[in-house]
C-alpha cells in the first residue's frame, strides 16, 4: 500500500496510533505531510483506560480531517 501511496498525485491525509502493528509512523510521514498519529491507539483507534479516552481520539481524527479538508479546498 505504502508503494500506492507514494505515487498519488492527489493530498493525502493518513491517520493511525502507534499501538497498530500496522501502521508505521515514519512511512508515514515520508508519504505525506498531513499524519495525525495517536500515542497508544490500537488499529480501531481505542487506547487503553476509560472508553471516554478513544472517544478524545475519535474526536481528534475529526479535527484533523476538518483540517485537512480546509487545508486542500474541499468542496470548492
């Protein structure tokens, strides 16, 4: 997947927690300049404690889609 990314032409915006096995940070941020990475979250963006912890993530992935949307013009 890394490979498709790499040659995207359009902006990207990868979103992923560092307790995911499959997500890998640096990658990341070589394919894009717009990452949000979570501390802790897990592949379905939980952390671990209290459920209103993921729900704080949850919230976090929203911004940062609110942000990226803003930041590429969309919908023009």
């Amino acid at each position: 997947m890394a490979d498709a990314l790499g040659r995207a032409t359009a902006p990207f915006l990868l979103v992923g927690g560092t307790a995911d096995k499959l997500w890998d940070g640096d990658i990341a941020r070589r394919l894009s300049p717009q990452v949000l990475e979570v501390e802790g979250a897990d592949h379905g963006m939980y952390v671990p404690g209290p459920l209103t912890e993921s729900i704080a993530v949850l919230s976090q992935v929203v911004v940062a889609v609110e942000e990226f949307l803003d930041a590429i013009g969309w919908p023009s």
